[in-house]
C-alpha cells in the first residue's frame, strides 16, 4: 500500500472478504483497515454468491 501511496497517488484501499472467512477478515484488521459496509459478491462463473464484509483504509495525503 506504501508503494502505491508513493508511486501512484493512492490514498484509499479497500478489502472484501466473505462473511464466513473471519481469518481474512483478521488479516484486513492487521493492515489497519476498518470495517465498513456489508455487501456480497458473485464468483466469475456465476457458480456461487457470498454475502460479504468490505474494510477500508485512508492513508493520510
């Protein structure tokens, strides 16, 4: 995230886990993102849809 702060301007990160995936949501908690909306998402075939956990994090311009 540092190098796309520094390279590209990015300032704004987000992450989507899987409700049930609570180890990843841990690992968007280490990175210092917070929770921020539920939401869901489909995999590319269509075969399945996930309802979801969306974190963000705001790095400071």
């Amino acid at each position: 995230m540092e190098h796309a702060a520094s390279v590209y301007g990015a300032h704004t990160f987000e992450g989507e886990c899987a409700k049930e995936n609570v180890g990843s949501g841990k690992v968007l908690q280490k990175l210092g993102m917070k929770y921020d909306h539920s939401s869901s998402y489909t995999k590319h075939d269509g075969s399945a849809t996930y309802e979801s956990d969306v974190y963000v994090l705001e790095l400071e311009k």
